[in-house]
C-alpha cells in the first residue's frame, strides 16, 4: 500500500509540474534566448580524471537495468544513467535503486523527441519535467542532459544554460540498439580507449554481455569507471 500511495503522490506532483512548466513554456515562447555556453556541452571529459564514464539511456529494460547495476557492483563501477521521464514515472522504485547504488542520474527528455527540431520553449517544456521527476524521486539535484539520438540544435543549449544542465554527447556509441554481436561492441567500447572517454550504451542483452568484458579492460589498463560529472570535473 505504502507503494501505491508514493506511485499516486508522484503522478500527482508530476501533473502539476507538466501544468506549470507549460504555463511558463506558453509565455516564455517569444522571450529573448539565453546565450550558447561554449563550456555547458561535452562530447569528453578530462583525460586527467584517469577514468571513463559509462552511461545507459533509459527509455526501457527495467529488468536488464537490473543486470547491469548488479554487475557494476561486481567491478565496484560508477556509471551515469540517463533517464527518459515516461520511464521513470512507471518504473520508480528501479529509478530510486539506480541513485542507491550510488549511481549519478541525468534527464534523458521525457517523451524522447527530436530536440534539434524544437523551439528553445519546446525544449524547456520537454527536458524540465524529466529533471524535477528524478529530483523528486531521488532527492538530489540532477546536472546533466543527454539528448534523444544526440539531437540537439542552439534552442537546446540554450534552454540546458537557463536550467544549469550540461549537455552530454559520448565519444564512443556502441550502437548496442542495433548490433547484437557481443564482440562488436566490447570493441567499439574499448580499441584504443582512453583516459576521459565517454561510452554510450542501452540496457540491452548483449550489453548485459559485453559489460564484464569493458569493465575488465577498464581493469587492465588502469582505467576507472566514473560518472560523467567526476570525468568533466564537476
């Protein structure tokens, strides 16, 4: 019961927040934009971090994230997994276990659109409820934006800047979504792999396959698995 009532109170909040963030998308549509940060978008982090981040976007696989938490925690590995909202609002208690297993979330939007084709007001409206859900669920300050596909145009910095959010591409994409040739997809994770990278990934089954073999490699070479904001310096 104490589950259902937390699922009813948070559909309940989260109503509320799409209601204001659209009252204020709908009077914000002409304002003037907020000016590009050149340092708000990473497509790396710092090769002195001595680490790279693994990130996850989520937008299904409950179970499979499951998986791959327990197996970070086989390597005692830090990961940064970026949460689509509609996710989420159905998959709570996986949302709050990824921050409990010291895990650091971003917003993945909520509905993954195509935010390169959005108003800077459009964007607002669509990345805001995401980052106050997972706040909410999670108590802590979410920093970092990940766009659906790596679609983004200056309306999204734009609108990333006025919510103090980085926006966070990858340097390695395992097109883990695609391809399900496990070797595939350590390689593209791992040849030449250096200090300060960022690897995308999707909770997948030949993800759940290829992780113990990234994180050996990461083992092998030195390497830490740290989260995009300890790889950025933040």
């Amino acid at each position: 019961m104490k589950g259902k009532f937390l699922s009813i109170a948070t559909n309940i909040a989260l109503a509320l927040i799409v209601l204001a963030v659209g009252l204020v998308g709908f009077w914000d549509v002409s304002a003037e934009a907020v000016s590009t940060e050149s340092d708000i978008l990473y497509y790396n982090g710092r090769e002195e971090s001595g680490g790279v981040s693994l990130t996850f976007n989520v937008y299904e696989g409950t179970e499979i994230v499951a998986e791959i938490l327990d197996i970070l925690d086989d390597y005692s590995a830090k990961a940064t997994f970026f949460i689509g909202g509609a996710w989420a609002d159905d998959n709570i208690d996986c949302v709050r276990e990824i921050c409990m297993r010291g895990h650091e979330l971003g917003s993945h939007g909520y509905f993954h659109k195509d935010h390169s084709k959005m108003s800077r007001a459009a964007n607002l409206e669509e990345i805001r409820p995401s980052v106050k859900l997972i706040e909410m669920i999670c108590g802590q300050s979410v920093k970092l934006f990940a766009p659906p596909s790596g679609a983004f145009s200056e309306n999204t910095i734009d609108a990333c800047a006025e919510m103090d959010l980085k926006v966070i591409m990858w340097s390695r994409d395992t097109i883990d979504w695609r391809d399900k040739e496990v070797d595939l997809l350590v390689g593209r994770a791992t040849n030449n792999l250096k200090p300060g990278e960022i690897i995308l990934m999707h909770p997948k089954e030949q993800t759940v396959e290829a992780l113990p073999e990234i994180l050996n490699y990461l083992g092998e070479h030195g390497l830490k698995a740290v989260t995009v904001s300890e790889n950025i310096g933040e």
